[in-house]
C-alpha cells in the first residue's frame, strides 16, 4: 500500500488508473469502513482510501481536538483490506490557503436533520468531498465512491452534489454493519463507558419500533405520525437520553412521507456525552 499526503503525490500514483475506486474516512477505522474498502474492490482497478479529520465539519463545540487518531493501526487495517493508495494529507495540503469558496448543499436536503442541529455541518462535508474528488478523480473518464448508508443523509447530499455537477462518479451506498446485538458500528462508539455501551441498543430499538408502528398507519401515515414521533422521542428521553431527532422519511429527499413512499426511520441522539446516530430502511 502507497501512502501519499500531497495531492501531486496522490495523482502521480494514479497516472495509470482508468476508474480509481474511492472510500474517503476520519480514520479510527472499524469493520464497517473496511465494509466499505472490499465493496469498492470491484468497482475500480486501483482502491485508494483517504483518512482527513475534516475541521470545517466541526461545529466549534464538538470533538474536533479530541477526534480519535488512530494512524498506526488504520494503516495495518487498510493493507490488511488489500487498499492500493492511502491518501492522508495533513491540513495545509487540502487546505494551502483558507478555504473561502465552499459548496453549499441544498437547503432543503441539507438544513434539515443533521443540517438543523449541527448548523454548517454538510457545507464541510461537501466541500472536503468534492476536494477530495478532484484530488483523486481529476482527469478521470470515471470512477467509483463508496460511502455507508449509516449516514444516510450524507450520502443523499454527495449523490445530489455529483448529479447536479456532472462529475464522472459513481456513489454507491453500503449497508450499515453492526455488532452481534444490532448496535451500527461508530467511531464514537469508542466514547461510551460499559453501561453506555449497553444502553446504546436502544437507539436503534426505538427506530425498529418506530418503524413498525409507521407501517401498522402506512394508510393514513401523515394523520399519525408527529404523535408516533413525539412517543419515540419521550421514550428515550425516559431513559435519559437526550434526543434531538426520531423521524420517518422518504427515503428519496427526506421530506415527509406520503402514502406508497419508500420509507427510512432516522434519529440522532446525545447519550452522556456522545451524540449517535441511525437509521433504518422500511
């Protein structure tokens, strides 16, 4: 495995490449990121990963500082996964200058959700994103982007930014992996104490079951839905838990079902002092 940090380091390893397959990360890897790396294996004739704890996605309370580095054994895992090229450059190699033209998602996907308790948060993701394409797709007839469906509204804003932009890439979503009792895997499930660690589960209890209530009203959806909500909402806040949001969704825009929509069940939640989130396809 090549490990670059310049851009001109990172394009001369790929002269050769035709469809480079893509999973960009933070690092602190688990096994849902290597899920991603040996979905992309066959996507592109040269898998290249990258690990850039992105700062303009981090409100200026959050964990930016304290962010999990975990360099050593990120590498040993991405060899491990048969990675071809890590792209890990440091700051002022993705960002020489201060980056004042930025992209701006649309609002009406990107200010709601995540967007609306973490304001910014996806003009970070989607400006690092498209710098990271234009690092690793530039001059490219086409190419590969695998990204986890666990951050599902993540993955809407970059497949709407590579539509509306024409870029030659193919964004495939990846199912979310989980530990043996259902919990979606994290990098901030690191943060949690053995007892969070086992309330956890119930982030995604509360989705399953809200799920399962929408589709018992699928017929009259809308006329009972900010009640189902506001239950699951109050039922994690009972067990303390701090809920920002427990919502049902089309799965196409994340607007407000209407009847026959495909439907995806989405909720963010604090618990101590870690914020999780999921989601669950219905």
């Amino acid at each position: 495995m090549h490990i670059v940090h310049s851009v001109a380091e990172l394009r001369k390893h790929l002269a050769s490449a035709q469809h480079p397959a893509f999973v960009p990360t933070m690092g602190n890897l688990h096994a849902g990121h290597i899920a991603l790396i040996n979905q992309a294996k066959p996507l592109g004739d040269c898998i290249v990963a990258s690990i850039f704890v992105n700062r303009l996605q981090f409100l200026p309370h959050e964990d930016f500082d304290s962010y999990p580095r975990t360099w050593e054994n990120d590498c040993a895992q991405l060899k491990a996964a048969g990675c071809d090229v890590l792209f890990a450059p440091r700051e002022n190699d993705l960002y020489p200058e201060p980056q004042v033209v930025k992209v701006h998602a649309d609002p009406a996907l990107a200010d709601i959700l995540e967007g609306h308790f973490r304001p910014g948060f996806f003009t970070g993701v989607s400006t690092v994103v498209m710098k990271l394409f234009m690092a690793v797709f530039a001059g490219k007839a086409q190419g590969s982007a695998v990204f986890g469906k666990k951050d599902y509204q993540q993955l809407l804003v970059i497949q709407q930014m590579v539509r509306q932009f024409a870029l030659p890439i193919t964004i495939q979503g990846a199912e979310t992996c989980r530990d043996a009792d259902g919990l979606a895997l994290s990098s901030r499930n690191g943060y949690l104490n053995d007892s969070e660690r086992a309330e956890a589960l119930y982030l995604s209890i509360a989705l399953r079951k809200l799920g399962q209530n929408a589709q018992v009203f699928a017929n009259s959806l809308q006329a009972h839905l900010p009640d189902l909500e506001d239950k699951a909402i109050e039922g994690l806040r009972k067990r303390g838990w701090q809920p920002d949001y427990l919502t049902v969704r089309r799965r196409s825009d994340l607007r407000a079902p209407q009847t026959g929509d495909a439907l995806v069940v989405l909720g963010a939640a604090k618990l101590g002092n870690t914020r999780l989130i999921d989601n669950l396809e219905i």
